[in-house]
C-alpha cells in the first residue's frame, strides 16, 4: 500500500513537472553567478530564432574586462563567462550555442554608461526552424519560457532578440508569417512581462540575408519587405539591417565577421529602446 502510494505521488510530480516543460534532470533553479551580487545589475536578454541566432563565433581577442561580464546559460543551465568560453573554445560546446550574442552583450555594456552591469544570454534558437515551431505550447516556445522564468529570479530581463526566416521565406505564405510574428511576440510578452503593458518588453527582430542566391533574390526581398512593415505595427520594437552583412560561401549563413557585426546591430537597436542610444543606426 505505502509503495503504491509512493508511486502515485512519484507520477503526480512527473506529472506536474511536464505541465511545466521540465524532465526530471532539468533544476529547479538557475543560480547567478558569482560575479553577480544584484538582481537589478543582472541583464537577462532571449536570443531565439534560427540557424542564424546559433553557432560559434570566434573573435580576434579577449577583452577581461568587458566579457567576464558576459554570461552564457549553457546546456547544463549554468552561466559560463564569456572570456572562459572564448579561451576554451576548441575544448567547449557553450560557444556553439552563443551565436551573435556575445558581441551583442559586449556592446550592451560598452552602451551602458548608468552604472556596472553583467549581461546574461538565454539562447535558445533553434537550426533551421519555422515559425510554425515557436508557436505558443510547442516545445521551442516552452523551453524558452522555461529557461526565462527561472532566470527572472536572479536577474531582469531587458528584452529578446529575435532572427527566423530563411525556411520560411520560400514556404510560408507571407501573410501567415505576418500573423504568427504578431502573435509571438504578444505572447511572449504576456508571458514574460505581463506588468509591463505601457512600455512593453523590448523586442528586436532582424531582417534575412539580401541575396542568398541570384534565383532567389526576388523571393527572400519581397519576404524582407514585408517583414519591416510587420514591424511597423508593434510597439516599442527594433528593425536590424542585414545590408553589407556577407553569407558563407553559397548559404543563407553569415560568416564569422558578419556574425559579430549582427550582435553589434542589435545591441544598437536595443540600446536606442533604452534610452543608451539618440539614434538607431539600422534606421540610418
């Protein structure tokens, strides 16, 4: 009897925990880091999207100063100094999952001219999804949710970033995008800044690569065109260019350089949210 009870309890929590989006392996808990002592001072930024918002980015030096400030909420869902994960990047997978946004974080605090602040990145992009993939109580959408909520209760978070596209451009009606764009974005506003209803929580999306291929061109223009009016219509939103960005050899990927340059893009965006900036210079 007491080990059908056990058992019983033992499903409810299971159980539970799934309506939660968590596994038994994923914790409770996200600790801050040890270089963080105020919540406030802790900037939490969401990076999702496609392949794009992943991959390793490799840069020509360590700056200490600025990117021990810089954390990364790595696979096992522990914050890893960005200069640590840059010093060890052949020997390391947090890299492959930081995409833009550790230039993105450096510029965020290079912007910052109101006091000390460390920077954390949730990335939690995915390769080669839709937009179809991050609608509300799929699993992209909760896993990012999930990582966000427990995050929040060591640190603020500032915003999300947001680049997705390049399956859909060819695939997806362009009003249905439209649609599941607005969408998103309201709900994850709803779910992760509910109170924040006058000034709603930053959001900057990005436009594809101009010119993937020559048969393409017209298709991925049109879709970039539309996405910018999509923009239009949301509050308190940021737009990066991608004009002068250079892809990987014949792919719809940004190289190297280019993948910094895109961080840097929308840390400006974001920073003009902020008040950091007079001006957004992807709007230049």
């Amino acid at each position: 009897m007491k080990k059908t009870l056990l058992t019983l309890m033992a499903s409810a929590v299971m159980g539970f925990m799934a309506s939660l989006g968590l596994s038994a392996q994923d914790p409770v808990e996200i600790k801050a880091p040890e270089l963080v002592k105020e919540k406030d001072k802790f900037h939490i930024y969401l990076f999702i999207g496609g392949s794009n918002m992943t991959g390793k980015v490799l840069f020509p030096k360590i700056d200490k100063k600025i990117d021990s400030r810089i954390f990364i909420l790595n696979g096992d869902n522990e914050w890893k100094p960005s200069d640590e994960a840059q010093k060890f990047q052949d020997k390391t997978g947090d890299l492959a999952i930081a995409g833009p946004a550790i230039s993105f974080g450096k510029f965020m605090i290079q912007n910052n001219k109101k006091g000390l602040i460390c920077v954390g990145i949730i990335n939690c992009a995915s390769e080669n999804s839709q937009i179809k993939d991050w609608a509300k109580g799929g699993e992209l959408y909760n896993k990012a949710v999930d990582k966000v909520k427990l995050a929040q209760k060591i640190g603020v978070l500032k915003g999300i970033a947001w680049h997705q596209g390049e399956p859909d451009a060819k695939n997806t009606d362009l009003k249905t995008y439209e649609d599941s764009t607005v969408k998103l974005i309201s709900d994850l506003r709803l779910e992760l800044a509910p109170e924040q209803k006058i000034f709603p929580l930053p959001f900057v999306g990005g436009k594809l690569v101009s010119y993937p291929y020559d048969k393409d061109a017209d298709i991925f223009r049109e879709f970039n065109e539309n996405l910018e009016k999509t923009y239009l219509e949301i509050d308190r939103h940021g737009f990066v260019e991608s004009k002068g960005l250079k892809v990987k050899g014949n792919s719809t990927l940004f190289d190297n350089d280019s993948m910094i340059e895109l961080g840097r893009r929308y840390a400006e965006s974001m920073s003009y949210l902020y008040g950091l900036r007079k001006t957004d210079l992807n709007k230049k």
